[in-house]
C-alpha cells in the first residue's frame, strides 16, 4: 500500500491552485471546475471545492487554522533556499528547526493550511 492522492478540501480552488501551482510549483495533473489534482512528486495533492453554504470565511491575511489535524509536508533539497523563496513571493513561513540532521519549517497557504517544508 502506498499514497496515492491527499485531499484538501478549499473555499476557493483558483486561489489554492495559484499558490500550489504558481508558488509551490506543482503540476497540474488534470482539472475541472472546483477540482484540481496536482503532482506532487509520487503522489498527487487534490484541492476539492467545498459547497458554498459550507465553507469557512478565509482572511486576508490567512490566519493559521488551528482546527486542522493534518499537515502537507514538502521535501525539499534546501529547507532555508526554499524557505526565503517563498517570502519573497510574500508566504508566511516559521522560523527553520533542524533536529538530528533533518531541516523544516512551517508555512501557511492562502487559506491559513500549515504545510511543511522538510529535507527528510
């Protein structure tokens, strides 16, 4: 058994397909109005829509969900590279944390997700 696809559920698939696609710079494996699948590596991350009359109110800026049990986690070949990339493109990131050799760090989406950047 293996992963094959995360789901991420999203109030706005355009916004979340920008930032995963244009920020992060996944490809798009196939999409269609309120889901997208995105490649990520050897499995896929889909953002699905969710119903109008469910969804969240999302600010802006994002402010971190603290409601979310999962977290997205990115390898990367250099966390702090990577990590100063995206502020730039004005990312909200944490400070990075190395532990027995391994480098993260934190970042939020533009609907306030916490995904993580990682060399494990």
């Amino acid at each position: 058994m293996h992963l094959a696809q995360a789901i991420l559920f999203v109030v706005d698939v355009p916004r979340m397909q920008a930032f995963y696609e244009g920020v992060l710079g996944l490809a798009v494996a196939a999409a269609e109005p309120g889901f997208v699948q995105l490649s990520a590596g050897q499995a896929l991350l889909a953002l699905h829509a969710i119903p109008p009359e469910y969804a969240p109110e999302v600010s802006s800026p994002p402010v971190e969900r603290e409601d979310q049990a999962i977290k997205l986690a990115f390898h990367v070949d250099d966390v702090d590279a990577e990590r100063a990339r995206l502020v730039e493109h004005g990312v909200t990131m944490r400070d990075v944390k190395r532990w027995s050799g391994i480098a993260f760090c934190d970042g939020i989406d533009p609907e306030g997700n916490v995904f993580q950047l990682t060399t494990r």
